[in-house]
C-alpha cells in the first residue's frame, strides 16, 4: 500500500488525472465529503473520483485498485495530498478487510465500475479489438487470461460466457467459431480474436464493432466482475457508518441491474416469512437517494464520450443491523478455474 507521509494538508496538487472521472461531480454531490471524516475509492483508476473528494473537504481517502499499474501512477497523488490518502493495491471485494485494518468510520464510498480508460488504450493489456495485442484482459496481474478461456472453455460453456456476459444473440456460432478456429491455430491475440467474430456478425454502418460483446463478456468473465460486484456490495454495508453514503458508477446492464436490486432489497422493510410469523421484520440498512439512476448530460458525453452509457445510483446506510442475505443477480456460469483446469 502507498500513503503521503505529511498529514493535516487539505491541498492536493498531482497534475491533472490523465483520463475524465465520469459523473465526478454527482459524486462528490452524494458523498457530500466533511472535514475530518473517511472516505472509500473502491476504483482507484487514474484517481479522478479521489482528487475529486479530497478537493471537497480536508478528509481522508482509502482508495483500492486492483491494477498494479494504476497505484503506481497514483503515487505523485499519495504524495500531494500528504497523509489524506493511502492507496492500496486490492480488489475492492475486500474493502471490509482493508478498512478494518485501517481503522475509523467509514462515511462514503464510491465504487466507479468497469474497465478503465488507460487499461483500454494499452495494446498490452489485451482489452481492445481496436489494438493489437496479447488476449490478456486480466485488471490485475493474476489469473487466467481471456486467451485461456478462449483455449479451454467448451463450445457450450463459450456460448454460455458470450451469451449472458456479453448479452450476444449471435453467441453460439460465436463459440462454434472459436472452437473451430483454435483446432487450426491458437487465438492468442486481440485481432485474432476480433477476426474471428467479425465473420460470425455481420455489423451494418453505424453498429458497435462486431466484437464488441465478446470482448465485453470474456473480460467480465476473466475478472470475476460480477461476483466482486456482489462481495463489494455486501462488505460496503457491512463498513459504512450509519448516515455513510454508497454511489456507484455501473456501464453495464448486468451491473447496473444488480446494484438496482441490492439497493431495492436493503432500502425496504424485509416482511417476516409466513412459515415464522414470530420473526420479527428486518428494518432497510439503506435510504435510497436516487429513485431512477442518474445519467450524464449532454455536456458530459460530449466531452468524454466513453461517459454515456454511466448509471450513478446512490443510497445512504441507516443505523438497521447488516443483512447477512447475500445480494441477488449473480448468473448461472461456470466458475473460471474449473473452465482452464478442463483444458
């Protein structure tokens, strides 16, 4: 981990974030930031949602990210904002167990979801059909790359994969075409890979690229997004202070779906089951701030074009005991180590 080794500063300088935090100003609007308090940056990326905060108040941040890459770019940030930030390199499904070990209250977290700008512009990184590189993938350095999937995974559990994660309807001569493709010759590269879609979807002018939705669903798939979104969630209300505020940032329908129901479920009153009428009824661990997600304006898209397909929902923590019930959404899928050990 990385922390500013002068503390008491509210000043941060560190140049400017070298990509556009989306919706940074609703964030900081629902944080709403107070001196002397803590707050959480589950998505480190480039640091935009953190300068953000630390600009709003003489507060503290705690911010995760799972890329080592991103924390070692935000250590000019750790050093201006001196000892008001420590940044650590984790994936945010264990939030609960760093902010344990730090100590305090928790009074906000943001938690900005999906790839970032940098990882997407990084030919190494293996993200995108628009670079050639390495089928990769992997947000953190450890793991099984999407060219592994790609090698190991069985026709059906590829369609599977494509099909809920990338919400492809072509998704079965898709895995039909990788399957077939990879007994010639492995896929180990980006266009490789996009080749290979491209001559199962046939785009018209004006439609995403054709392998937009494969790429989209073996990264989610590679990095567990779902199931940390699910551990994230969970151990979010299990840290915040009562009156603490969540707001997350969700690009993709799954997500966002899953983020909607999470809030939905814990901001109502849990009925007791008619089989144990004598259970008493659950009150809601959240107050819902945003009935509909906010999304960017005009403006915003504009500026950053990556921004318009952002839905920012927030909700404040109420003083109710945690629900150990476990968030909903999560899809059938075969988990990713047995999918590689099957090669």
């Amino acid at each position: 981990m990385t922390r500013g080794r002068d503390a008491g500063n509210p000043a941060v300088a560190g140049g400017s974030a070298s990509h556009i935090p989306v919706l940074a100003g609703r964030v900081v609007e629902f944080l709403a930031p107070r001196d002397g308090e803590l707050y959480l940056d589950a998505t480190f990326g480039a640091g935009g949602h953190t300068r953000a905060i630390l600009a709003a108040a003489d507060c503290r941040v705690v911010a995760l990210d799972r890329d080592q890459s991103a924390v070692a770019r935000g250590a000019a940030l750790v050093e201006a904002a001196a000892g008001r930030l420590m940044l650590v390199e984790e994936r945010f499904s264990a939030l609960d167990r760093i902010v344990e070990s730090v100590g305090g209250a928790v009074h906000g977290i943001v938690i900005d979801l999906g790839v970032s700008s940098m990882q997407l512009d990084t030919a190494a990184r293996g993200f995108s059909f628009r670079l050639e590189g390495p089928l990769d993938m992997r947000m953190g350095g450890d793991g099984p790359t999407a060219a592994d999937v790609v090698a190991a995974a069985s026709e059906r559990d590829l369609s599977a994969i494509i099909a809920t994660l990338g919400e492809e309807r072509h998704a079965r001569a898709i895995a039909r075409a990788l399957v077939a493709r990879r007994r010639v010759a492995p896929i180990r590269t980006t266009r490789e890979l996009a080749d290979v879609v491209a001559h199962v979807v046939r785009g018209r002018p004006g439609d995403i690229h054709p392998a937009t939705r494969t790429f989209q669903a073996l990264r989610m798939f590679v990095n567990q997004e779902l199931e940390e979104l699910a551990a994230a969630l969970a151990a979010a209300e299990r840290v915040l202070a009562p009156g603490g505020r969540l707001v997350v940032i969700a690009f993709h329908s799954l997500e966002d779906r899953m983020v909607k129901r999470f809030l939905a479920a814990r901001s109502r009153t849990a009925a007791p089951s008619r089989h144990q009428p004598a259970v008493q009824a659950r009150p809601p661990s959240f107050r819902l701030l945003t009935p509909k997600p906010i999304v960017p304006d005009a403006a915003e898209i504009a500026a950053n074009p990556r921004a318009r397909s952002a839905r920012l929902r927030a909700a404040a923590r109420t003083d109710a005991p945690t629900n150990p019930s476990a968030p909903e959404g999560l899809p059938p899928l075969p988990a990713l180590d047995d999918v590689v050990r099957a090669r």
